[in-house]
C-alpha cells in the first residue's frame, strides 16, 4: 500500500465545524463510558488473557484508514436506519442498569457506533466502519461463567493430549486429574496454563488478517476456524516440552518455558502453522486461470489454418 500524501490527508480532514461536532461527540461517548471503559483497561491490565485489548482499538482505527477507499468521496446523507441500532444501544446501557451487569454496558457501545455511522454516513458508512466495529468485540472480557466453561474443556485437553504424546515418546507419565504425573516431578496443567489466553489472542490476530488480507472468502473463513485448533495444539506442544525438560532434569529451564518464555514461543508457532496452512491449501486449491478472448480468437485461427493446410497438402497424411 502506498503512503499517503499531503493532499489525501486533506481530502479527509473535516471540517472545522464537522471536527468540533465530532470532538464534542467523542467527549460525551468518554463522559458516559468512563466507569465501563475504565473496567475495560483494568481487566487488561490485571488478566494475562485479556492483555491484548489494549491493541484491539488501535487496531480498528488502523482498519478503518485501510478501508479508507470505500468512504471517499464523504457520504452526505445518512439513514433512519441507524435508529434501530440506538434502540438496542439504549436497551443493552438500560439492561446494564437495571441488572448491574457491566457487560452490558461494554457491549452496547458497539451498537452505538454502528448506529451513530449510519445515521451520519448511511449504509456505505457502514460497510465501510462495520470489520473494526465487530473487531472491538475482543477487547471485552468473557463473562466469568464462560471463560471457566471455556478453561475446563481446554485444561482437559490440554493434559490428556500432552499425556499422549509423552507416552508415544516413549516418557513414562500418567494424568491424574489435570495433573501430569511424571517419573521424578508432577506438573499442573492449572487455569493459568489452560491456554485461554494464547486462544482469545490468536481468534484476535485471525479475525484481524481475515478483514486485512484480500483473498478468496473460503481462505479467509478457514484462517478463522483454524485459528482455535492451533491455538490449543500450540499450548499442546508448550506442556509437552515442558514434560520433557522436566524428564531430563532441566527444571529451571522447565519453569522459564512454561511460564515466563510461554507467550513468546506460542505465538511464533501458532503463526508457522497458520502459514503452513495456507501454503498447503494454496498448492491444493489453484486459481483458475482463465483465457482472453484474444487469445481463443488466436487459437481458433490456428486451429483453421492448419486444417486448411492438411486439406491442400494431402500427401502429409
């Protein structure tokens, strides 16, 4: 993509009274957001596995200017439509009242902003705003009651899986639990180590290529679906190695692979997957290729001149 210039800087720049409306609009989303966005950032801050939701807004601001094409020239009308979406925004910030739930309230500023492009720039502001509004979705944290139905399942797996395969290396070991029994230690697969965080961090990263990246849609839906099974392999492979240093009675090295170095070697290897993904799928699937009239006009030429040149040379048969 190639760097914007002066003038297209210009080109998108509002106006003064269009930029002090929106700054007046920003100040009134931050005046009635404050308690949920500062809950927001201290879940961030405080849980390892929501650390990436300092970078989902970023993010989305990116988006939006990558997108930049499908907004130029500036919409003029705007739609009635987006009433529908203040309704339900102003359903979800009365159900979060009512309920003292603050889920609630995170979730309805997507809503807002869905209908707030609407009603200033029509459905086409919408169509260009709506992957960065949806990507906001993983800077809010799980509910507790579906992040533990979701910590369970993956510390199961996580330890039998691993079991497996330090068994089929040939490792005496046994799970108890979520509790891997080996020949001179024992290692806890405990909640911390389920691999929820490595899971909502790639689903992040997936869901992010496949608004960026320009291919074909079944490319961009099987990055997405994938994203959970690599996730879980990679942490898989992180328990499993950490058996093995244990085994060869490596147990600080052990300690800084499964704690310390975890985010930092996961996330290189679920990426190597993804991309060994892709490649076998590209050298499975090819584009077809399609030809140019010109080229089926030269072909049926040639096809016609050499039938006439049998039919005048007879003796070459």
């Amino acid at each position: 993509m190639t760097k914007p210039t002066l003038t297209e800087l210009k080109r998108f720049a509002p106006q003064p009274m269009v930029l002090l409306s929106w700054l007046l609009l920003a100040a009134a989303f931050l005046w009635a957001y404050y308690s949920a966005m500062t809950l927001l950032v201290t879940a961030w801050w405080q849980q390892p596995e929501y650390g990436h939701g300092f970078f989902v807004p970023v993010f989305a601001v990116a988006l939006l200017w990558l997108r930049r094409e499908m907004i130029d020239p500036l919409p003029e009308d705007g739609s009635w439509w987006g009433a529908a979406f203040l309704g339900l925004w102003a359903l979800l910030r009365w159900l979060s009242a009512y309920f003292f739930y603050q889920l609630f309230d995170s979730l309805s500023m997507l809503p807002l902003l869905a209908g707030l492009a609407l009603v200033v720039g029509g459905w086409r502001a919408l169509r260009w705003a709506w992957p960065s509004i949806v990507f906001l979705v993983f800077m809010i944290p799980l509910p507790g009651f579906l992040s533990g139905a979701l910590s369970f399942p993956l510390q199961r797996i996580g330890t039998f899986t691993s079991v497996f395969v330090i068994q089929t290396l040939g490792i005496p070991a046994v799970a108890q639990g979520n509790v891997i029994i080996l020949e001179n230690t024992e290692l806890g697969v405990v909640d911390a180590c389920s691999g929820l965080r490595m899971l909502m961090l790639f689903i992040a990263v997936c869901v992010g290529y496949a608004f960026v990246v320009r291919c074909a849609f079944w490319e961009k839906a099987v990055v997405v679906l994938s994203s959970a099974p690599i996730a879980v392999f990679s942490n898989v492979v992180r328990i499993t190695v950490t058996a093995l240093l244990y085994h060869l009675d490596l147990g600080e090295l052990a300690d800084k692979v499964f704690h310390d170095m975890a985010g930092l070697l996961m996330m290189p290897l679920a990426m190597l997957l993804l991309w060994g993904e892709m490649t076998l799928l590209g050298k499975l699937f090819l584009e077809p290729v399609s030809a140019s009239p010109l080229s089926l006009s030269g072909s049926l030429v040639a096809q016609s001149g050499s039938r006439d040149s049998t039919a005048t040379n007879p003796q070459q048969q």
